[in-house]
C-alpha cells in the first residue's frame, strides 16, 4: 500500500466483519490507526491480529450500538488519546424485518431506527468536536438504493436509510464552512451477511466483495478529497 491515510484516526462502526472489516483492514495497511467498534469481542480480536500482520494499529472498541449513552463517551476518549479524530466510517446497520410494514414488530421496527438513525445521531455528537481538530476531518456514511427505491416489504431499513441520509446531509450542509467533508456511499450490492439474509436464494459468487469497494472509502477519507453532501453510488 501506498501510505494514503499515515497518521490518520479512523473510526469505524461495524468493523468485525463484511463492509467494514475490508474497510478497517484496508485503512490500516494505507497507515491509518483504526478505532474499531463492533459488538462481537472475539471477531474484533481477530481483525487486530489480521491488521498487525500488515504491521498496522488499532484500538478496539467492543460496543452494542443499541447502547446509545455510551457512545456518547467515545468522542472525548478519543480527543483525550489522539487529539482528534480524522475519519468517521459510519457503516454498521440492522436490516430489520423484510416484509409488510403493517406486520413488523414495533420493538424490531423501533431497534432498526435505533441501530441506523439514532446511534449515528449520537455518534455524531460525540465525535463532531475531535473532527473538527483535525485538519482536513472526513465522515462517511454507509447508505443503500432502498433509501430512495420505496419497494414494497422493505420498510423499516428503506425508512431509516432515508431518514440516514436526511440527517448527514443536513450535517454536511452545517459543515459546510468547516474542514470537515461529509459525504455518502451507497456500495450496492456487495456479498455480505445482511445481504444473504435479505436475498437467501442469491449466489454471493455473483457478487462483488467488500474488499472490492474498500478504495472508494480511502478515496473519501483523503486529506485531498474535496467531495462534500454527495452521495457516491458504487452500483455497477
């Protein structure tokens, strides 16, 4: 790798697998000290090893997204450590139910809006200020075609990734006079867990990896990317 991100803290939700594990792994051999928040500590513990045989550094962050007071503290950590904070890869998300709106559980309706809208509202709270020190601040936040497809049966995940998008967008328009980019990527469909359980008759060897698109997340998180309240779509 070419040493891209050398010296850049890079947060990233949903690190342990798909999506962002090729994201986390790809930051870290481009030098990047990737923060990696996920809920499982066993997978978390893994992808640091796989990150130090590449001879890169990461701090793990074993966290359930549902607990939104903690992700509260994750910001001035982070500020008392580093200093600042220079990526925000906001990519972990729930699918919820696939089906009839009028047939989703509330509680699973309500855990979807939790996991994809308000954890990242929280997220964003905590970590605006470390952003801001940095000295060319990017956030990146992970979206979908089904934000603005209105297809039948996916109502709780199209709902809160529209809401998703509403929300930084509206960010980046208030950053918009800061050093801070904040921008959209919407990879398409990409061979991960969430997309076999969505579509389980579909062959993953149809589709591209998640370490196929990690380059357009390095692109966006660059010091020299200029890109700013754009979503980025990545479908082939």
């Amino acid at each position: 790798m070419s040493g891209l991100l050398d010296g850049r803290i890079a947060v990233v939700t949903g690190a342990s697998r798909g999506i962002g594990r090729a994201v986390a792994l790809r930051y870290a051999a481009e030098g990047a000290h990737v923060v990696a928040l996920a809920r499982t500590v066993g997978a978390l513990e893994e992808l640091d090893d796989e990150i130090g045989k590449t001879g890169g550094s990461a701090t793990l962050v074993p966290v359930d997204l549902n607990d939104l007071d903690k992700l509260e503290a994750l910001g001035p950590s982070l500020y008392q450590r580093f200093g600042k904070v220079d990526i925000f890869v906001a990519n972990a998300a729930g699918l919820g139910t696939v089906g009839p709106i009028s047939h989703h559980e509330p509680k699973l309706w309500e855990e979807t809006f939790r996991i994809n809208v308000h954890a990242n509202f929280r997220l964003i709270r905590s970590l605006e200020p470390a952003l801001r020190l940095s000295d060319a601040g990017r956030a990146i936040f992970v979206t979908s075609g089904a934000a603005r497809s209105n297809t039948a049966y996916w109502g709780a995940y199209a709902a809160s990734k529209a809401a998703l998008e509403t929300m930084a967008l509206t960010w980046a328009d208030e950053l918009a006079n800061t050093k801070v980019r904040v921008n959209l990527l919407s990879p398409g469909p990409i061979a991960t867990r969430m997309r076999a359980s969505a579509f389980p008759g579909e062959d993953p060897a149809t589709l591209r990896k998640p370490e196929d698109i990690a380059g357009a997340f390095v692109d966006l998180a660059l010091p020299s990317c200029t890109r700013h309240g754009e979503l980025v779509s990545l479908r082939n």
